[in-house]
C-alpha cells in the first residue's frame, strides 16, 4: 500500500478552513485515509482528524459521499 505524500511528516498544522488540503486526506467514500495511506504520526492524524470534523461541521466538507 502507497503512502500518500511519503515527505509529509513535518506538517505543523491542519486548518479546517483550507478544504483543498483536507480532500486529499479523504477518499471516494467520505472517509478519513488511516495513517498507513497518509504517511502521518499519531499526533499529526488526530490533528487531521480534528480538522477534518470541523470542516464537515461548517458544511465544507460533505459527511457522506455523493451515491
């Protein structure tokens, strides 16, 4: 399995603001890429994953995926 950004390991912050980045952390399914597939460390995950949350809760990310 391919990371996705195999240099990424320095990101000091995830703005939930900034849906561009965060889309290439979801996949097809609305769901959050597991740490494997991003390449990230713990803290950089939970970080992502916070961001991620809060930018479905202000309706610019979409929950669920379009079927």
């Amino acid at each position: 399995m391919a990371k996705i950004f195999k240099h990424r390991t320095d990101v000091p912050y995830f703005d939930y603001k900034d849906f561009k980045t965060l889309q290439r952390y979801v996949n097809i399914y609305g769901q959050i890429e597991s740490r494997k597939k991003t390449g990230l460390n713990e803290a950089q995950q939970r970080r992502l994953a916070v961001a991620i949350k809060r930018a479905r809760h202000i309706a610019l990310l979409p929950f669920v995926a379009n079927s």
